[in-house]
C-alpha cells in the first residue's frame, strides 16, 4: 500500500520555479519518496515515475494506493480537474 499526499502552493516558488510537493510513502518500509513539481496536474506523471522505479527495484507490484481524501487531486488551486483515484 502506497500513501500519496502533496503538499499546499509555497508561497514563494524555489529557485527553479517548484511551487508543490509531492510524496510516496510506502506502508510497509515506511519510505518516503519526495518529488519536486510545478504544478499538480504533474502528479499523475509522478506517480507513473515512482511507480516504475518500485516496482522495477523491488519486483513487486503496487496493490492499493490511498490519500487524505483532500481536494488537492481535483484542481482546487490551479483550477486543473484531474481525478486521479480510477486510474490506479
């Protein structure tokens, strides 16, 4: 089981332009991957980036993935409607 959380807009973007974060927290190990992202509507190809970088480091496949249940998968900062929990 994988936990997805990401985080609210800085209120000042990072040297590089990064505004959100977001994480991969895996339930079992209790690791914790961060990426770096502009903006949300990048978390879907994050998380196709973690996914292939697990799966191919541990040989084993991701079974449930869960969030806070919070509006940010849906766009209420940057107004991108993206619904992110059917796709896994």
């Amino acid at each position: 089981m994988v936990y997805i959380d990401i985080c609210d807009p800085f209120p000042t973007a990072s040297w590089n332009g990064y505004k959100y974060f977001i994480t991969f927290t895996d339930d079992y190990s209790r690791y914790r991957y961060l990426y770096l992202i502009h903006e949300k509507s990048q978390s879907l190809d994050m998380f196709k980036i973690y996914k292939a970088e697990v799966e191919n480091q541990q040989n084993r496949k991701i079974k449930t993935v869960r969030t806070d249940h919070d509006d940010e998968y849906y766009g209420r900062y940057d107004g991108y409607v993206q619904d992110l929990l059917p796709i896994f």
